[in-house]
C-alpha cells in the first residue's frame, strides 16, 4: 500500500527530527567500524610492508641447498616394528629413531652431489632468479709485481685463502665492496679481494687499497689429491655394488688398482677421474703416487669488499644456511669452472637458490626438494611472522566488534526509549491506518539508516585517519628499521568496506527489532491517551 | 435499508475480561449512508466506546457491526488497518496531531499510508488545508496553532482521503465557545458537502441540535432514539 520509498523517507525524516539522539547513536556505530575498519586495512598493509622489507632483504629470499643422500620413501614395517611394552609417545620417538636409522642405512648410490645438470634444471624453474653453488677453493695469492719492484722489495708475501663465486646481480655482494667496483658481467679474469686478504698481502692504509685495484692477482691451486678413499669409491664403481669382504674375495685390493690403472681407458670413469689416476701413477704401475702440479691462474683486482653479515636484516637470518665466503671472489661462472676444474666427481656440495620474491619462497622450495635434495631458507620465520599479524589481528577485531555490540546494544536502548517517547506518534499513525508490518518496517529501516550512515562516516574518518597515521608510522618504522617503506601501510581495498557496511547495518537493524515489534504491537486508542 | 450506512446488532463491550464492567450492553441502532446523527450522553456513558468500535480502533466483545459494507466484528486487524485508512475519518477531542509534523505533512500523512505520490498528496492536503481556512499556516507545527486552527488541520486530515463515513468524538471538547462554535460551522459546511455519513459523539446537546437532525441518546452502554419532548 504505502511505497517502500515512503517508509524511507518518514525514518530519515524522524532521524533528522532528533538531531541528538541520532548523533550519539552514529557516534558508537563510527567507533565501532572505524576500528573494524582500520584493522582489516593496517592488516593487509602490514603484511605487505613486511614482504616488501623482507623481498628487498636478499637472505630472505634465499634458499640453500643441500643434496639428500637420505633413502627416501617409508621403511617396510618390519624395521619399524617396536614389539616392547612402552608407553605410545615413546614408541612413537622410538619408531622415528628407527626410520631416521634405515633412511641413513640406505642411502642412495649416486645422488651424493648436485651435477652442474642439477644446477641447470634448478636455475630454469619459475621464480628463481639465480644458482650460485658453494665453492670453496684453497688457494694460495700474490700480487704480481713489475720486474723492478720486485728486484727491490724482494720477495712478495703469500696468503693462503679461498676462491669462491657470486652472483652478479646480487645486492648483496654488490653492498659489500668498498673500494673499486663490483664485478662487471664480462668478468672471467676479474676478482674481488675481501679486505682482510689485503691487509695480510700489506696493502693496509686505505690509500694503500686504493693502490690495488687494477693490480694482477696471482691463484695458486692444488688439483685435489684423490685420497685413498676416493680412489676405493671409483674402484666399487668400476666393479660393481661389491663390499670390502667380497671384493677380497675375488681379488686383492692392489691387483684390482693395478687392474684398473692398466685397462684405465676401457673404464667407465669420468675423464677428470682418469686424468687424476694417470697423474698419481703415471707409469701405469703402482707405487708412491706423483705430486701434482699446482694450477695458476691471474685475474686483475676489481675492487676490495668487506664481510657482508652487517646488513641489518640479513642479520635476522643468520640463523638459515648462508654459504661459506672465501676472500678471492670471482663471478659464479669462473668459480664452478676452477671447481670442476680439481673435482673428481663433477659435482658440488651446495647451491644457493636466489628467489624473485619471498612470497615464493614456498613454491620454489617445494619444486627443489622435488628433485632429491635438502633446503635451508627463511621460509618458517616468514611465515610465522604472518601468523603472528593475523594472530594480533583478530584480537584487534574482537575489541572491534565489542564496541559495535556495545553500541548496539545503546542503539537498542535509544530506540527502545524513543518507543516510548513516540507511543502517541505510533497511535496516531495507527488510527489513520497504519498497519501493523508498516511500523516494524519504519523502525528497521530507521536502524538501517543508522547503521549505512554510520558506516560511511565510519570510511571517510579511517580513510582520512590512515593518510595521517600512515605518515607517522612510516616515519617511526623507517627511523628503526633503517628502510624505506614503499607500500602503503593501511590498504584499503573494496570488500573489507562491503563488509563494514554490511556489518553495521546488520547490527542496527537487529537492534531496532525488538523497539519495533513494540511499536507495532501498541494499542492505538491505549497509545493516544498518552498524550 | 442500504448497504453503506452503519448497522449494529447488539453491540457489548466489556473491559477487564468476562467480568468486567459493560461500557456498551447490547446497541442495536441503523444509521443510513449520507445520514448525520449525534450521539448524546453523559459522561462515562459508553459514547467515546461507541465511536471507537465503529471507527475500527477497538472490536466489540459481541454482537455484529457492519459500515459501509465491511462486517468491522470478523476482519483481520490488516483489513481494520485498510479499513481506517480509506472508509473512516475520525476527529478526536485531543486533535491528535503528530508534534513533529507541519500541518500540511500531518494532513498528508493518509495520503503517505495510502501509497499516493508525492505531488498528488501536497496538492490534496493543501487543498484541504485550504478548505478547513488554514492555507495560511500550512507549513506551521501544531505547537505553534491555537486549539481551533490545530482541530482544522485534524479535520482536514480526517476528510482528506475522502471517507464514506466521519466520526467526531467530542470535536470541540478542548475549545472555547466561540472557536467552538467555527468549528462547528466548518464541520456543518463540509458534512453538506461530503455525502459522507458523519457520526458527532458529544455531550452538549446544542451543538448536536445545529449539526444533526436526528439524535441517539446513550445511557448506561444502551442507545435509545431520542423523541422531541425529550431535550425540551
Ligand atoms: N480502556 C478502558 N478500560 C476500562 N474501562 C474503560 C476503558 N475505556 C472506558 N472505560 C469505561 O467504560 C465506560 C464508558 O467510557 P467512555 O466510552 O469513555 O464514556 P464517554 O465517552 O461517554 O465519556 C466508563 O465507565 C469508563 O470508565
Ligand atoms: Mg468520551
């Protein structure tokens, strides 16, 4: 009968006839949604700040890895079986011990080491930006001196250090260098010198370093000396998955080496291993093995860096595997190549896999354990850390929707009054043929508009408070992180203010559902009286 | 007899339950469509509970009422709500108007319930507003009207929605003698206007001479036609 418009338009009509009372009711509601408001935005904008802390903090995106010489798969059930009476948590760790015991029993021939092809396959997954694998190769430097300096200085001091290999576009490496430059991306005969290396080379002032770069640096390395060990590995590959008692079965250990030296070239072994046994016995007999040669190799200094640990948030993962750092650095490339160069199984004990962002880190991982290694990463401190906002969050949001309850419950009350203040309103209206669905419908819709009015205060106030606020905070986080913030730390995105809108609108309306039955109940003549 | 005027078949109405005292004990009365009829009585005599039954605000506790067609004992409190609305207008001695509302908004407020649009009900009430005099004070709160000008507005709001039937329950109750007897006038002019059937509940008995020509007596919940002799 009456249009819905109607209904409308009398319940703003009477909210605007009691100016007061409307304002402090909208007050409440506003508390209420701005703080709902707020926390749903400075959650999702702190989880972004962080990841953007976290992305421009390269420790966090990386992941080292580790080859898993563990059997994988479960044991079968007879090794795990624990018969003995025991309480079930001890058997519990007990069958775990069990399971760790025949994994470690039963490790898998061959899957020893990460292959320059495993490295190649790491580097071709999505998101990985790059693959340094760990080296670390004993060395002995010099600098090279021109003829007559030398003459008068005579002999030039030597420091026994590492080579290793870094990435070229990391960061990281490239806040570390403080003289020179980084390493260009044509760098196969430039170093860097870590500053420590130069001190005990005697280059110790600072101008003294600055004298160094551009200087030749002079590498000396041993090709690794097969030790007896690796020389029984190549022959139980050679002659099969034999144990020590088998193989003296067949024949003596010496007859087997003096075997395989003299049909070397029929073997299967690799050319390095082959290169390495023709070395140490070069007669083809056996006998004290031969000294080998030591490599040489000159690279000009490029530029002289310092321990990289002092940055501050790669401080905050120091707990997670980081490489070993020699101080001759040279590009990745030149690095695995001298490494390769002196291995006998051409392989490496490590990688570090730089990933785009950390919000990939999961993903990335799950892809390199797939293919049979072990990895160390930030990855559990990132995510407890989300855990942690969402956690503080929800406690943010319970106060959020104590206020809104609380506010509903003082809007009820107000209505509930405002009832009885009206009654002879409600009886008027009634005794011109107001029906009784007509009331309740005006009292909702007067919540309804409470509750929308309130909410889109309630917007407009955090969207203003979140341009100060956040202006105030980036300040203060910067000032203590030592960072720049680049994202907005409230985000306000669409849904979290359909949903505050909703939500307020719900609450008044169930609030005024009790005011309005009773206004729709009312007597008409009974309501008049109270005139 | 016909079907649009007023017809009540012993009418009781008690209150506090079946033990209660009888405000009304068996009215059997006929009113015909166009008719004006007053009811005169002493106070606390049943008149006001009369005109409540009929006016669709209250039910009898028996006995058949039927206006204008409706039988107003066996319809649902909705079909009461739409039966207030479009068939009856009420003047109370109170006025009853609603504070917060202008004249005109509280003329208007029938028209609201009845789902007219915005422009025919400003045009309706200013209408009637203009009718009852007021068309100078349309836009004026009813705290702001003396009692005659705020028993105009009431009467305009009773009439505007065009009811076959007007009930007045002590119309001029509140007022003077003089605004009285404007009132009176006015409600004189508009019933030869209207055909409605109008209802006047009062107890003076000279107003009810000058408004209607045939007077019911109430005494003690029972209504009794009054001959000539009988106010003489
Ligand atoms: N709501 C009510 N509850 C109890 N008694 C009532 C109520 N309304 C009226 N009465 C009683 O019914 C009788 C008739 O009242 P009413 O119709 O108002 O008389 P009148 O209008 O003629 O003065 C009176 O005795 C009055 O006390
Ligand atoms: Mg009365």
């Amino acid at each position: 009968m009456i249009r819905t418009r109607d209904i409308w338009s009398m319940a703003a009509h009477n909210l605007w006839q009691r100016k007061l009372r409307t304002l402090l009711n909208l007050l409440g509601i506003v508390v209420g949604c701005v703080v709902l408001l707020m926390t749903a935005a400075g959650v999702s904008g702190v989880k972004n700040a962080i990841r953007i802390l976290f992305d421009s903090a390269e420790a966090a995106r990386q992941i080292g890895v580790l080859p898993d010489r563990n059997a994988k798969g479960d044991p079968p059930k007879d090794v795990t079986e624990v018969t003995a009476e025991m309480s079930e948590e001890r058997r519990e760790r007990i069958v775990f011990q069990l399971e760790q015991k025949w994994r470690a029993e039963n490790r898998q021939p061959g899957a020893w080491e990460i292959t320059p092809q495993q490295i190649k396959e790491l580097s071709a997954l999505p998101h990985v930006l790059s693959v340094v694998p760990g080296v670390n190769v004993p060395c002995v430097v010099s600098i090279g001196l021109e003829e007559e300096a030398s003459a008068e200085q005579g002999e030039t001091p030597k420091v026994s250090n590492g080579i290793t290999g870094i990435d070229l576009g990391s960061s990281l490496s490239a806040g570390r260098v403080i003289a020179g430059d980084m390493l260009g991306s044509d760098s196969s005969n430039e170093v860097l010198l870590h500053e420590f290396v130069a001190y005990q080379l005697g280059y110790q002032s600072d101008p003294q370093l600055k004298q160094l770069l551009g200087k030749q640096l002079h590498v000396e390395y041993q090709p690794r000396r097969g030790s007896l060990a690796n020389i029984f590995n190549m022959l139980v590959e050679e002659w099969g998955q034999l144990s020590v008692q088998e193989l003296g079965q067949q024949m003596s250990f010496m007859d087997a080496l003096h075997q395989l030296i003299n049909e070397l070239d029929s073997t299967s072994l690799t050319s390095n291993q082959k290169q390495l046994l023709r070395q140490l016995f070069p007669k083809g007999e056996l006998g004290t093995p031969a000294q080998l040669q030591p490599i040489q190799r000159s690279f000009r200094i490029r530029g002289i860096v310092r321990d990289g640990n002092d940055d501050s948030l790669a401080r905050l993962f120091r707990g997670h595997y980081q490489g070993g750092y020699g101080g001759i650095i040279v590009s990745s490339d030149v690095a695995s190549e001298i490494h390769l160069q002196i291995s006998e199984n051409q392989s490496f004990h490590e990688a570090v896999v730089t990933v785009d962002s950390t919000s990939n880190l999961a993903r990335v991982i799950e892809q390199v354990e797939a293919s049979g290694t072990r990895t160390f990463s930030a990855l559990r401190i990132l995510e407890n850390m989300d855990r942690h906002v969402d956690e503080s969050a929800w406690i943010v949001l319970g106060i959020a929707a104590a206020i809104l309850f609380t506010a509903s419950i003082g809007i009820s009350n107000t209505l509930l009054v405002s009832v009885l203040e009206r009654t002879p309103e409600f009886g008027i209206l009634k005794s011109v043929g107001a029906t009784n669905s007509m009331l309740l419908r005006l009292m909702v819709c007067e919540g309804a508009i409470l509750g929308l009015l309130g909410a889109v205060i309630a917007i407009v106030t955090s969207l203003a408070a979140a341009w100060i606020g956040h202006g105030m905070i980036r300040q203060y986080v910067e000032s203590r992180l030592n960072t720049d913030i680049a994202s907005t730390l409230f985000q306000f995105s669409m849904w979290p203010m359909l949903a505050v809108i909703c939500v307020s609108v719900f609450v008044c309306v169930l609030a005024s559902i009790l005011p309005a039955w009773r206004a729709s109940r009312l007597d008409p003549i009974v309501a008049m009286r109270r005139t | 007899m016909t079907g649009c005027g007023i017809q009540a078949e012993a009418l009781y109405k008690s209150y506090g339950g079946a033990g209660g005292v009888a405000a009304l004990a068996g009215v059997n009365c006929v009113i015909e469509t166009g008719q004006r009829v007053a009811v005169i009585g002493k106070s606390g005599s049943g008149k006001s509970t009369l005109l409540n039954l009929f006016a669709g605000l209250d039910r009898p506790t028996s006995g058949q009422l039927t206006i204008a067609g409706r039988e107003l004992h066996s319809l649902s409190s909705k079909e009461m709500a739409r039966y207030r609305l479009d068939t009856v207008g009420v003047v109370f001695q109170a006025f009853q108007l609603i504070p917060q509302r202008t004249a005109l908004q509280n003329v208007e407020v029938p028209l609201i319930l009845a789902g007219k649009d915005r422009q025919t009900r400003l045009q309706q009430a200013t209408q009637w507003l203009d009718k009852v005099g007021l068309s100078h004070r349309i836009h004026h709160h009813p705290y702001e009207l003396s009692g005659g000008e705020q028993q105009r507005v009431a009467i305009a709001r009773a009439l505007v929605n065009q009811p076959k039937v007007v009930l007045a329950d002590e119309p001029t109750g509140n007022l003077d003698t003089t605004t009285a007897s404007d009132i009176v006038q006015l409600l004189t002019e508009l019933c030869n206007q209207t055909q409605a059937t109008f209802l006047l509940v009062t107890h003076d008995v000279d107003i009810a001479d000058r408004l209607c020509k045939r007077k019911l007596i109430m005494r003690d919940g029972r209504l009794t036609e009054a001959d000539d002799d009988s106010h003489a």
